[in-house]
C-alpha cells in the first residue's frame, strides 16, 4: 500500500473522516465529487478493505477507516512540523528585525540587540530611538517588529511582555548634604529643586504619580529633555533628579548618589510590545524569547531593598545602581 498511496488520496480521506461527507470534501478541497469517490475507491482498493460505510445519509467509518485516518492526521502533523522548522530556520539565517526603542531604553537596547545580532549574523538589525508620539505613528503604520517601552501605550491595542525591571532611582551630586542621610521622607524630597524630564516622558509620569499619591507636588527648577543632560545637570549641583537606574550604565563607582528615600526605587518594567492581531515574524519571536532568557541579577536593588523584588528579570545595570550595603547613599 505504502508505494501506492499519494498524499492526495489521504489528505481527502482525512477530509471525508473529519467532516463525514464526501461533498462537504470536494468543496473543501476544490475537487468534483466524482474525483473524491474515484480517488476513495483506489485508496480502498490500496488497503483491500473498505474505509467507509453510508449510515443514511451520514459517511461513517470502518475500524480499518478510523486507523487510516489516525494515521494520516500523525503524518500530516509531522509534515506541518517540519515545514515550519525550515520557515523558522531560514528566517533566523537572513531575516529582519526592526526595533524601535523609547529614549530611555537605548541604554540597554543597542548592547541586547548586538548580542542577539552576533548569535544571528545574517539578521540584518535596526534600532530606532524615539519619543512616545513616534512609537504610536509607527505602530499605526506596522513599521516595526516590536517596541521596547516603559509603558505600553493605552490608545492602541498591543501585546505587551515584561521583559526586565526598570527601578527609578533618585540622584544628586555625590557631595549632596542628602547623600549622607537615611530614608529621607518624600516631603522632604519635595523641598528640593527638581530637574525634570520634559511632559510626557514614562519617568517623569511616575515620578509625579508618587508625589501625587502622597499628596505632594513638585516644582521642577529645570525641565531638560534628555537624560544625559539631566545627569549632568545634577553633577552641576543644579538639583536632584530621579531617574531609571538604567542611564548609570558605564558610569564610574562615586560619580552620582543614589538618595535613600521613601517610596523610592519606583518600580517599574520595561515592556517589549506589538500591536494585538500582528503575526509577528520568526525573528521578533526570537528576539522576544532571547530577551526573556537573559539572566536577571540584583544590580539595580538599594541595599535596603529585598534583592529578590529586583533578582528575576532585572538586567544588569553595568553596576552602577547599587548602593553601598549601609554605608551612605552613593551610586558604585
Ligand atoms: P522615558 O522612558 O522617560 O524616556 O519616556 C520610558 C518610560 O520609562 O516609560
């Protein structure tokens, strides 16, 4: 039988014995019903038994039937299986992966996305860094594979997966008369001249949440809209900022304080997101599984702060938003 048998012949069986009807087959398969009953006589024959008997009006099948039909559908998973390992594999030697990154995330976005890329050479990558308003056109328009954001946009449907912790930490000059003390109350925070990032950014809504929360408000002395303008702004003395414990990456141990205050590291995460209904590709889809894989570690916790809130998905902050164990609030 087994040299004999097409494909063809089991796929409509398989047909017929899912939806017990020889017309229901022909019209699922495009083919004329005396083409379904040719093609089922010959594949009876093939067996030397009958695989279907007519209760009726109601196609039923023979214990010979029901095996053939178990055994077609095995075949034709193992085929699906093997078809979608070779769409998996060719689109993982030279697909595409397009990421776009809100401002904050491109201090750990361009270091994952090399990572990702070397263990992909023939993945051609791009990043883009941008602001809120940018990632909503882009989505609206299906630019991009995926997002890296702090905070999954609320005007458009979207899939959103936690990929890491993203804590927000409060920061001054090193010699800053707060860096010295402990558990600072927030209304004593509030005194303080603020930098700010400008209206709309993911850090400054959480920021103001919290003050909100306790009933405080802040006045910004300065309002910047980048980070690393912020950070030297701090270093100016120009006031206190809090930030995402991720723009300490690279920094040298001492060069900032990290303020121990109340209701601070605000904890937050950072989402890689899509828009619902989109099939995303095989690459994002690996992209989205290696940044779930990497490892978490405690870098980004305050001493006082149970290492196990930050351990399982915080990536490493390249070791600058630790607070030294006891000893006064200082960034190493
Ligand atoms: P942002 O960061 O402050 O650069 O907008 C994104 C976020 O934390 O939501």
């Amino acid at each position: 039988m087994r040299h004999h048998t097409t494909f063809r012949q089991l796929e409509i069986f398989e047909s017929i014995a899912r939806l017990g009807s020889f017309t229901r087959a022909s019209e699922e398969l495009y083919l004329t019903q005396p083409t379904v009953s040719m093609q089922m006589k010959k594949l009876a024959d093939l067996v030397g038994a009958p695989l279907v008997e007519q209760v009726g009006k109601k196609v039923m099948l023979t214990e010979d039937g029901r095996e053939l039909a178990q055994a077609s559908r095995e075949i034709f998973a193992i085929l699906d299986r093997f078809t979608m390992s070779v769409a998996q594999r060719r689109g993982l030697e030279k697909g595409k992966l397009k990421l776009m990154a809100i401002t904050t995330a491109s201090y750990f976005a361009p270091r994952l996305l090399g990572d990702f890329a070397k263990e992909h050479p023939g993945i051609e990558v791009s990043l883009r860094v941008t602001n809120k308003e940018q990632v909503l056109a882009s989505m609206a328009d299906n630019l991009d594979d995926l997002y890296l954001l702090g905070t999954p946009p609320e005007e458009i449907d979207v899939v959103a997966t936690p990929i890491m912790d993203n804590p927000i930490v409060v920061l001054a000059a090193p010699d800053h008369p707060l860096a010295r003390e402990s558990r600072l109350p927030l209304e004593r925070l509030a005194r303080e001249p603020w930098i700010m990032r400008e209206a709309g950014s993911g850090t400054r809504k959480a920021i103001e949440r919290l003050f909100h929360e306790h009933r405080l408000e802040i006045q910004p002395r300065l309002e910047l809209g980048s980070n690393e303008a912020i950070k030297q702004a701090i270093l100016a003395g120009l006031g206190v900022s809090a930030l995402s414990c991720h723009v300490l990456t690279l920094h040298q141990p001492d060069q900032f304080a990290v303020l121990d205050v109340e209701g601070f590291p605000i904890q937050r995460h950072w989402y890689a997101v899509y828009p619902a209904g989109r099939r995303i590709s095989v690459v994002a889809r690996a992209f989205l599984d290696y940044l779930l894989a990497q490892p978490g570690g405690a870098a980004c916790a305050p001493a006082s702060t149970s290492a196990s809130t930050f351990a399982s998905t915080t990536t490493d902050c390249g070791g600058g938003c630790g607070r030294r164990a006891g000893g006064p609030a200082i960034a190493r």
